[in-house]
C-alpha cells in the first residue's frame, strides 16, 4: 500500500549532509542541561527518544556561543568553551545511533536574555531599547509574575565595533565546536528578537554606523556571521540559517519584503539553507501564540513559499503544520523540510508512526501551551498528554510480573491512560465507566476546545486496541470489585462540583457547571429537569437517544444554531472551565460577563494559551470582573462588588456557576473501609485538569510496577 506521505517521508539533502526524511524536531528551549551549561543526561535522553521515535533532523536548541551572556534561560546548553565538547560528543552520538542526524542551534539572547541579566550580565543590544508597553504581564498570575520578574534591573550594552567582531568570532568559535563534537549541522539563530534580530530590525537598530540605518546595514552582522560560521564549520557540515519573515505588531518591524531581499544575500554567503520563522511585539500578549509559535493552523507556511521563491537552497517550514498539510506543501514546493514543535513533544514517535501508516496512533498534542509556558516560569519543558517528556531518562522497563488484577474506576483521561499503560505492561485490567460511553470530563472539555476531543479519541482507540476489559453502565461498589478479585484498585472519579455557598445559588435559572455539561451532552439529573422547559427535555433525550450529543461535532454545530440559554449570560468562575465556557457562548452569540473572586482570570490555563484567551473573549465583548466581592444572584441578574469597590449589576437570563470543583475519596475511602488496597489519581484527589490526570496515572502506574 503506497503511503500517504511519500513527499514528508522522502529523503532530503541540506548541503552535505542527507536526512532520512523531511521531518525535523525544531530548536526549542527546554531548560534540560545542567545549571553549569553542560549537557545533562537528561537532554541526551530526550533528544534520544526523538531519534529513536524517527525523526530525520533534530535541531539542539538554544546552544550559548557567549554563555553565560546571552542566556535566555536557566540549564540552557552552552557551546562557549571547550570544556563543553564532551558533553556534547555524548548526546551526537546517541542520536546517530539511531539514525538521526543532528545540528547544534548558534545563539546569543541579546535584549531577550532575561535570564542572563539576572546573574548580573548585561544584555547586548544595537541601540537602546524603546520601552515595552501592552498587555503582556496583565496575564501572569502572581506566582507566575514572581518566577518572571525576579532579579535586578539589567543593564544595557550597546555594541562597539570591537564587541561585533567579538559575536562574530563567538558564533565561529561555536560552529568550530560542534564540528569537534560531531554535530551534523549547525543552525544560526537570526530571528525572534535575539541579537542578530535586534540587528536586523529597524524597530530595535537605530544605529547610524555601518551596521545600521539601510537594509544592507542592518543585515550585515548576520551575513558577517553566516561567512565566519560556513568557514569555520569547513565543508562537511550543513550552515544554515533561521530568518524572521516579519515581526508582528511591530509598525517598523522587519517585514517579509525585507525577508525576501535578505534571504538570497544568505545564500550568496554561504548558508545551505534557511528556516523561516517570525516574531513579535512582545508587549502584546496574544501574539505570544500569533508568531513563530502559531495558534493558527499554517500561519507561516505562506512566507516561506514567499521566501522560496527567491533562493534556491533548502527552506524549512514551521508553525503548527498538520502532516496532510505539509506533504500538500512539499509537493507543491513552497518548502522543502518540516521543523515540528509542539507535536513531536506529544508523541516522539509521530514520524515512525506516519512511516507504519499508524497515524491513528500518534498521540495528539492539544495546543494547550504547557510546553511553551514552562519558559516564561523557568521552568524545564513539560507536556500535558505526554508525561515522559523531559523525564526519559527515568523511564524504566516495569519490573512487576504479570499476575494481578489491576480494577480502574472511572473512564476519563487519568482513567484511561492508566488502564492503557497496565495493559502495555502485560498486567489483566478492568475498566468501570458508570456512564455509557469513556471520556469523562474530557467529552466536556473537547466540546468547548476541539483538540481536547483529539485526546479523547486517541484515548479510547488505545483502549479500543488494547486487552482492558472495559465494563461501562456499571456502578463501582465495594461488592462488584471485590467478586471481580481485584488485587489493586485505582479510583480515578474525578471531582465534585458542589455549588459553592452562593445567595440566589438555588433560583431556577441558575445552572451549576455539571448541569451545563448534561445539558449539552445529552444527559439529565433531577436538579436539570426542575430548570429546563418540557421542549428542552424532550429534545435532550432525542439526541441521546439517537446518538447525537455523543458526536461533539454535531453539538459544536448545532448549539449554533439552538441552545436552552438566554442572550445575556453571567459565568461564575473565572478559572479554566468558565473562560472557555465563556468562549464556548460568545461564539453562540451570547451576551457573556465573567465574574470571580480570584485577583485575575485564567487559572487552570497554561500562561500562554491564557494570555490569547482573555485578549480575544475580551475583542469578542466578553466582560471580566476578577476580584468581585459580595456575589448574590438575584431574579434577571448577578450583582456583585467590582476590584475598584465598585456595586455592579449584570444582567442575566441564564447564570452558569463554574465553580466549587474540590477533591473527592468518599468512594476510595469507602473501598478501603472494606478491606481493598486502593490508590487515587485525577481530578478526585485535587482538580489538575488534563496535565494532571495523565501526570497522576503515569506515575502512579511506575510507582505499582516498579
């Protein structure tokens, strides 16, 4: 059978070196080396489980050619001094053991490096800096705000001449280094605002010297760069470079018609190829998802066919890319290699898997922006659905026999992946779902935010796939478990939604946050049936009856159309479920208002994806009052005290109550009481939404075969 991806999975040439296929792990910062800018075990293990998982190419992220200056982030790689050659020696070779090739990525923070300038090192920069003004740090959460905003004021350098030729020479003195360290290539930062960026844009070079003011000027570090590392890396290592296509945001940014004059200059240098990128005005707080790290499908694949048409060599495309849309890009040529992120953080094995023509079995990434926050914190790199990224070098073969009966209660994300990983291991497992279908929360949450449904479904096709006795319409009781001779038992039943203590929490137009999940999808409860008209009922029970809500499209499509809830709506709640319910309704055309307790919106978000959300339910008309006070729901509306002390008054046909989620072990408790050997993961032991429940299952599936 031909495949479906002969294009993506076809062997490629950048300069002289051949990679087994168009797909490449782009550089990203992971904060997975040692703090002293050594290679760790750690980052050899990661980057191993890339190669191993099929990868052609993987790009090492942000290796520092002057670390610790220019350090972007704590356990950052550095390639700034020979002492660093063995390390990296270490991790090449484990890579090409697995038929990978693998480029070291050149690059000197400049104005970004933040995290530099925390240890005193000033930030090296073209010009002066205009002060950044938006919404940026509106988004953080105080804890988050802390973990950012530590350190002292840093100070500026403005380069002279000697200190360009310094860059130069350390670019150079990098490339020599990872040559010596048996890299296959080396890919040259000049994007997302680092310094040969800050060069080459007109927004931050305001230079009047030879390498500012014209186009020519400002792009002459990079090419000076590019021909001191072509040089240095001699004739048996691919040189390349990433290149912003424009900067978003920026008025007097770099835009793509300089890209396009820039780019064959690079070739004329000396470069194998170019990786077109973009980036932002960093005030802003939504284009932190609107650049090179895309929420838009194909944002940037347009630029780089731009860009293609006017070099020759190789371009490698990036920016949430689905593989059916880059093997269409391929074969078209507007690109000619695909740099993944995000995706290949989900599932390592996504290029192996498209190769077995498994794509089915490629574990989706969500978009949920774990992976990209986990920067801004200084944190190292995590992923919600794959719990092993960043901790493969503690994944050991599971030592527990097969044997045991291994009884999962409850059939949501923490559910299901632990009941999958004890099947992989070979032990007997049973799966109770008291509803009729698996999911749990996540039917919910993917009917509000698609890629969510994405994770469902993969779920369910694993333990569609896999030997777990899965018994649905099945109600766990300290006597079923024990005739079904269970040894351990796993309770993961989610959380409690209790309507929180609030005045008018009863009247009859009010909904709590399990009452809107019925409602839409097709299930009732006694609390519902006293709020809902005779029509409402009626067409519920036809859409469960006939299938209908368990298909989450057709409810996405037919809620806008029809939907049981008035025009003007007040959420309670200002955490993850009531924002994207609040998005869920304003694309419905309601009236929304968000009112909460909490100092600011979007807990329960990842700090990225918040920061998008909150701009755009606010472009939308979504009014948000966090740090209300004195909430009472009254007949038509909500009435609360604002932040500013100020008595307000939304109005509401509908109040939706997303809040009062808690813990619950009143039903491990209860098997414990009767003599089981229980263990607790999920929501149900403290809410941790997605990232949690596949956290908690993984580690406490090691934690029992160990």
């Amino acid at each position: 059978m031909p495949s479906a991806y002969p294009h993506l999975l076809s062997e490629g040439k950048i300069g002289p070196i051949s990679v087994r296929n168009r797909i490449i792990v782009t550089a990203m910062g992971v904060s997975l080396s040692n703090a002293d800018g050594t290679v760790s075990d750690r980052l050899i293990a990661y980057h191993e489980e890339q190669a191993k998982g099929g990868a052609g190419l993987i790009i090492m992220g942000v290796s520092g050619v002057a670390w610790p200056v220019g350090a972007v982030m704590p356990n950052q790689t550095a390639i700034s001094d020979d002492r660093f050659i063995p390390g990296l020696r270490k991790l090449t070779d484990a890579v090409h053991a697995h038929g990978a090739k693998i480029a070291a990525q050149l690059h000197h923070g400049g104005l970004v490096a933040g995290y530099s300038a925390t240890e005193g090192h000033p930030l090296w920069a073209p010009s002066l800096p205009k002060p950044v003004a938006g919404d940026f740090v509106e988004a953080f959460l105080p804890e988050e705000l802390a973990a950012f905003a530590g350190g002292p004021v840093p100070q500026i350098k403005v380069l002279e001449e000697a200190d360009i030729q310094q860059v130069v020479r350390w670019f150079a003195e990098g490339a020599a280094r990872a040559r010596q360290a048996g890299f296959d290539g080396v890919e040259i930062h000049g994007g997302h605002g680092y310094l040969l960026s800050s060069f080459m844009s007109p927004a931050s070079n305001r230079r009047t010297d030879g390498y500012g003011g014209p186009l020519e000027n400002r792009a002459r570090l990079t090419l000076e760069v590019v021909r001191a590392v072509r040089e240095a890396a001699g004739p048996d290592m691919a040189v390349w470079l990433k290149l912003d296509s424009r900067e978003l945001g920026k008025p007097d940014g770099i835009t793509i018609d300089d890209a396009r004059i820039v780019a064959p200059w690079v070739e004329a240098a000396g470069a194998d190829a170019i990786t077109v990128t973009a980036y932002h005005n960093v005030g802003q707080g939504k284009l932190h998802s609107g650049s090179n790290i895309p929420h838009e499908p194909d944002f940037n694949l347009p630029a780089a066919a731009r860009i293609r048409e006017v070099v020759k060599l190789p371009i490698i495309a990036s920016g949430r890319v689905e593989p059916p849309s880059a093997e269409h890009g391929l074969a078209k040529g507007d690109f000619d290699f695909l740099a993944m992120g995000r995706k290949v953080l989900a599932d390592p094995h996504l290029p192996n898997k498209l190769a077995a023509d498994s794509e089915a079995d490629i574990r989706p990434c969500i978009y949920c922006y774990t992976c990209v926050s986990t920067a801004y914190i200084r944190e190292p790199v995590r992923c919600a659905v794959n719990s092993e990224l960043g901790r493969e070098f503690q994944v050991v073969a599971p030592r527990a026999a097969p044997g045991g009966h291994f009884v999962v209660i409850g059939g949501g994300p923490a559910g299901m992946e632990a009941a999958r990983r004890l099947d992989r291991a070979g032990q007997r497992v049973t799966l109770i779902e008291k509803s009729d279908r698996l999911g749990g929360t996540l039917r919910f949450a993917g009917l509000a935010y698609e890629p969510n449904e994405r994770l469902m479904h993969w779920l369910r096709r694993q333990i569609e796939g896999s030997k777990v006795d899965v018994r649905l319409k099945t109600e766990a009781t300290p006597e079923l478990i024990a005739a079904l001779g269970a040894d351990t038992v796993i309770v993961a039943t989610g959380a409690r939604r209790d309507m929180p203590p609030i005045p008018g929490g009863n009247l009859s137009h009010v909904f709590s946050g399990d009452d809107m999940r019925r409602m839409m999808l097709g299930e009732s409860s006694d609390a519902l049936k006293s709020k809902t008209s005779w029509a409402t009922r009626i067409a519920t029970k036809v859409g469960a009856a006939t299938g209908a809500t368990a298909n989450l499209d057709f409810v996405r499509k037919a809620t806008k159309t029809w939907m049981p809830l008035g025009k003007n709506i007040v959420i309670i709640g200002g955490e993850l479920v009531g924002l994207e319910l609040a998005e869920f309704l304003v694309e419905r055309d309601r009236r929304v208002t968000v009112v909460g307790e909490a100092p600011r919106f979007g807990g329960g978000l990842q700090l990225v994806r918040r920061m998008r959300m909150l701009v755009e339910l606010r472009e939308h008309g979504v009014e948000l009052f966090p740090a209300a006070k004195d909430i009472r729901i009254v007949e038509g509306a909500v009435q609360f005290t604002d932040g500013e002390g100020t008595a307000r008054s939304a109005a509401a046909d509908h109040v939706i109550v997303a809040a009062g989620a808690h813990g619950d072990s009143s039903l491990a408790d209860a098997l414990r009481a009767a003599g089981l050997t229980v263990h607790e993961i999920g929501d149900g032991t403290g809410v941790g939404y997605i990232e949690g429940a596949m956290r908690g299952a993984t580690d406490k599936v090691a934690e029992l075969l160990a």
